[in-house]
C-alpha cells in the first residue's frame, strides 16, 4: 500500500502539540479590521486549541497524532 499524503491546506493551518492538542488560528483576522476592537483583535490573535469533536478529522487530514 503506498503511504498516506499529508493534506497540504491542513498543514498550513493546523500544528499538533507534543501532547497531541490540535492548535489552530482564529479567524476573522485579515480584512475589515476598523470595526473590530483592539481587544478583539488582540485576542483572535492568540492560537486556539481545538475542541474533542474537531480535533479527529484534522489529525486524520495531517496524517499523524494518535
């Protein structure tokens, strides 16, 4: 059987910590900023880990994590 490829949008955008976690990055922080509050966009700035429920099918895209 050939190996599994790793899905290179998920790549991109999701990184495995050594415990396994799934971080993420928020979104709504590209465009249309005026609007938003210094400490909204403060806070969408800081990585997200993912929830139990997402957290497979990322592990599943990126090809490692148990």
């Amino acid at each position: 059987m050939p190996k599994m490829k790793t899905h290179s949008g998920a790549k991109k955008r999701f990184k495995l910590t050594a415990s396994g976690k799934v971080k993420a990055r928020h979104g709504n922080t590209s465009h249309i900023l005026e609007k938003k509050t210094a400490k909204r966009k403060r806070f969408l700035g800081t990585p997200v880990i993912l929830t139990d429920h997402d957290a497979p099918r990322v592990k599943k895209l990126l090809g490692g994590g148990k």
